[in-house]
C-alpha cells in the first residue's frame, strides 16, 4: 500500500494494516492472556514488529511490553506510552467499513485503533525506525510502551512499575494537538436505583467510558422487548453522544415506572456540578452502562472532574445524586504550561503546522498521568469526536503529520 513518498511510512502501513485486524478487546483472562488471548497476540505481534525492526524487547508476563533504543538510566529515559487495546465496535451496522480490517478511503484511514491509539503506536515506532537508521543517537535511553489496558483498568501500568522502571518524564500520542497539559480526574461509579415490578430487565451499555447507543428493556405487559437507540461518544465528552440510557428512563419517568427526581439526579444535574468547574474546564457526568441486579436498577456513571480540585470534595458533592459505589478513581494531571515537556512539544507542533496554538486541558485520560513529568501529544484535533464511534479514522495528511511530529519531538527531548 504505497500511500506516501516516505518508505517508512508505506511500511507503517503495512504493519498498521496487521495490528488493526486483531480485534484486542480486554477479555477473560488465562493463564499465560491477563487481558485475554487476543490482546496476548496483539502484544507479541508488535514486539516481534519491533524485534524485526531492531529493537530491542521486553515482554513483562503478557501485561505489557517495549521496544527499547538508546542507553542510559530507565529513570531519567523518556517514555513514550501507547496503547494496543480498544474498546468494542460497538453497533456493527452504524459501520460504514468493516472495524477490523484497514480500509483507506476518501483520504482517511478506516479501522477500530486507527485514532486511539494504534495509529500511533506504529507512527512512533517507525519514526524511531528512521532516527536509528539515520545514524541519530539518543542522549538518553527511549522506551516505548505498549500498553494492553488503558480502556480499562490499568492493570497492564500497575504491573509495570512492579516489574520495570518507569522513566520520569515522556509523553502518550494519545489525544489531541497541539499538547495536553492538564487532564479530568476520572471517577467511574454505581448507583441503585428502586426497579418497579413491572420492569422486569433493561440492559445496554458496551463499556463505562462510552455514551450508550443502545437499551433493551423489558417489561411486564409487553410481548416484545423495547429498544431505545442512541449515538456513542467518549465518555469524556458525552455531549457529542446522544445517550440512550436518558430515553429509556425517560419513557420508564413518563409510564410511572421510574421516580422523577432519580431522572433529574442523573440527567438534570448541571447547577449541582458547576462549582465545581475550573480553567480545566466543567464536570461531566454521563451514565453509560444500565442493567437490573438484586431487584434494583443499577446505572455506571463516567464522572470526569477538574483537574485542581480534589478527589475526595468530588465525591462529597456526587453523594447528592445518591449514594454510590466507586469502580475505578484516576487522580487528575496538571503541569505547569511552563514545564519544560510541554513547552518542548508545543514548541514542535506550532513550528511544524505553523500555527501559535496554546496548550490545552481536556477530559480524558491517557497514560501521560503514569508519568512524574508526562503530557498527551496528538495523534489529532478531532480525537475525542471520532475515538469510541463507529467508524473510527485518521486522515492519510493527519497520518504523515504526526509521524514528522513525533520524530522531531524524540529529537528534541533527547537533546
């Protein structure tokens, strides 16, 4: 597939084209498989990728892994931190091209992973590939890691800080340009809510960082089951979705079946949060998973919140909603615009696009956070718009961007 003039790009496609066929979604673990045997292939592939490439690789018990290049100490090395799992393909028919396999079309990239986060993963490691060939030596050992659990709990980070060391400062290629400084604390919770009898089930929700696109419900006195549609979104942005877990409870409001001021806590809850909001931006609260469990409705709920507040004022203010289970809780990131890693890259992305772009905070959380001194950088400015929805893609002019992006980008923080 020769798509640019760049030889190490055509052959990033070709290895692209390979990664997106494996649909590495996080499931049961096994044995030698933590995440599941198809994220346990996706990690093997890339590391003998990146072992045919001529790097050197680690495998950490099938939980993560990283092609190395350079020397020097792994704590004053700079990480660069991707991510081999994606979340599900969610509603296969508002797919205009099959989720895994890499369809180029219209000047895009088509595939699940293309944005988030595979695209740029094979992007930094064959711009790695080119320095090393080049003759470019690093003035400090580089690692880039392969992660196999960002979309949900971050066992693979947790198991790598046990086993290896994790250098101070890097970056994720994961996100938005022109650099991240500051990212929402991440709370994922559950409430109960009172089931009436004549609800017998209701189920929907792929993943709890996800907007719901579809409901099933189920009810006494009908035949057939109620489907409630809707749009996904990343959870980060639930605006950009239209969640159909709001429809469903609105028709359960409006039949008598579900209180109102249950509704008005998960979805009408704006003047209870916008204290709350900062530089970084508003809470968002988005219920993104429902089912029926113990005779009670239970709905989990993506709560991202400003990254200079603290954790422990969040939750004191989300108990007014309701009293709620914690599932996962990532602490916010915040780096002063005057860090040296965010001037470094910001000064990378506007002298190559020519622009004057400030740094940015946003909602969702990357591995940047698993860092002392770590930012999101790139792969895009329409991320959060296109990662989690159907029909996921990067564009071929985004693609070669960031490969010139991330190359210039290692050889300034190794200077």
């Amino acid at each position: 597939m020769e798509l640019f003039n760049n030889n190490y790009l055509n052959n990033s496609i070709k290895t692209l084209e390979k990664w997106i066929q494996i649909k590495s979604v996080k499931a049961r673990k096994t044995s030698n498989a933590p995440f599941g045997k198809n994220l346990k292939e996706m990690l093997d592939l890339a590391l003998l990728d990146a072992k045919n490439l001529g790097f050197e690789v680690f495998n950490y018990d099938g939980f993560i892994g990283e092609a190395v290049f350079g020397n020097g100490s792994d704590e004053n090395g700079l990480a660069i931190l991707c991510h081999l799992d994606v979340v599900p393909e969610g509603d296969i028919g508002k797919w205009q091209v099959p989720p895994y396999k890499l369809t180029v079309k219209d000047g895009k990239l088509y595939g699940r992973g293309v944005l988030d986060d595979k695209g740029s993963a094979v992007i930094c490691l064959y711009a790695l590939k080119e320095l090393k060939d080049s003759g470019f030596i690093p003035n400090r050992k580089i690692k880039l890691i392969f992660g196999l659990d960002e979309e949900s709990g971050w066992g693979c980070i947790s198991h790598y800080k046990k086993v290896a060391v994790m250098p101070k400062e890097g970056f994720s290629p994961d996100g938005d340009f022109p650099v991240i400084y500051a990212e929402k604390g991440i709370l994922h919770i559950e409430y109960a809510f009172e089931k009436s009898d004549n609800v017998l089930d209701v189920s929907g929700g792929d993943r709890i960082n996800m907007v719901c696109d579809k409901v099933l419900l189920k009810l006494k006195n009908q035949a057939k089951n109620l489907v409630f549609e809707g749009r996904t979104a990343h959870g980060s942005t639930p605006e950009k979705g239209d969640n159909a877990i709001k429809k469903t409870l609105a028709f359960l409001v409006e039949k008598g079946e579900f209180k109102q001021e249950d509704y008005n806590l998960l979805f009408n809850n704006e003047s209870l949060f916008s204290l709350l909001a900062d530089e970084t931006g508003a809470l968002t609260f988005s219920p993104n998973m429902i089912s029926v469990k113990n005779g009670k409705i239970h709905v989990k709920v993506d709560c991202r919140y400003p990254a200079t507040r603290k954790g422990a004022k969040v939750k004191k203010v989300l108990k007014k909603v309701g009293c709620f289970k914690v599932i996962s809780h990532k602490a916010p990131l915040y780096n002063s615009k005057q860090s040296r890693i965010v001037k470094t890259l910001l000064s990378v992305y506007n002298e190559y696009s020519k622009t004057n772009e400030e740094p940015i905070a946003i909602g969702g959380g990357t591995y940047a956070r698993a860092l002392e001194s770590g930012v999101a950088f790139g792969p895009s400015n329409i991320c959060d718009s296109v990662c989690h929805n159907p029909n996921e893609y990067m564009t071929l002019s985004d693609y070669e961007k960031c490969y010139q992006i991330y190359k210039q980008a290692i050889i300034e923080l190794c200077k």
